[in-house]
C-alpha cells in the first residue's frame, strides 16, 4: 500500500506515534506499507487535495451543516465530468488524546522503519 502524506501534524514524518499505529495497521492487514511524505509547505502537490476538496467545498458551499447526516450526504453527493466519485461515512471510533509511547516502544518501531535511498531523510 502506498500512503502519500503531508509533513503536518499526526502524520508527521517524524511521528513516532504515527509510524507505531501504521505499522499495527500492516501488520493486521498482511501488508507492507509505503509512506512518501511531502516536504512542509508543499502540500500544493498532493493531488488529492486538489481534486477531492476542492470539489467537496463546492457540494458543500451554501448548505447549512445541521447535522453529521446532512455533511455525509452533502459530501457523498460529489461528483465531476471525468468520474470523480466520493463517499463518505461517519467514523465513530474513540481516538484518545494524549497517547504517548515508551522509549523502548519508539526504539521497536524506528527499527522496523526502512528509509529508501532517495531523501529518505
């Protein structure tokens, strides 16, 4: 799976928090897992950003948000001439605030981290 990620935030390349979570996510699913990460300020680059939210501001524009249903369906009803599709649901999951890993927790995961030869900085 590849995952292409600003440098913001939880997301961070340097998140160690991040890499851990993502690391149980491929280890659940059988996967390797790929994480190319955007230089800060260059968010300008990710491609989704720039066909999937700047479209979804237009279902959005002028609706009053009274509700998550209203939103969803606002959001799933995105479309565009070249095939652009969104759906959307809502995410109910509890995230705790406030996690924290262990010394040896960030040592485990930084070992399985494999940075490629081309700025893997």
């Amino acid at each position: 799976m590849l995952i292409t990620a600003d440098s913001g935030g939880a997301n961070s390349a340097d998140s160690h928090l991040f890499k851990y979570d993502l690391a149980a996510f491929a280890d659940e699913a059988g996967m390797t897992v790929t994480v190319l990460h955007f230089p800060p300020g260059t968010s300008k680059w990710n491609k989704v950003e720039h066909r999937l939210f700047s479209r979804i501001t237009h279902s959005l524009r002028g609706r009053p948000l009274t509700s998550y249903d209203v939103l969803l369906r606002s959001i799933s009803a995105t479309r565009t001439g070249t095939g652009l599709t969104v759906s959307a649901v809502l995410d109910d999951n509890d995230y705790p605030t406030g996690r924290t890993l262990t010394k040896d927790e960030r040592t485990a995961i930084l070992d399985r981290v494999e940075r490629d030869d081309f700025h893997g900085e």
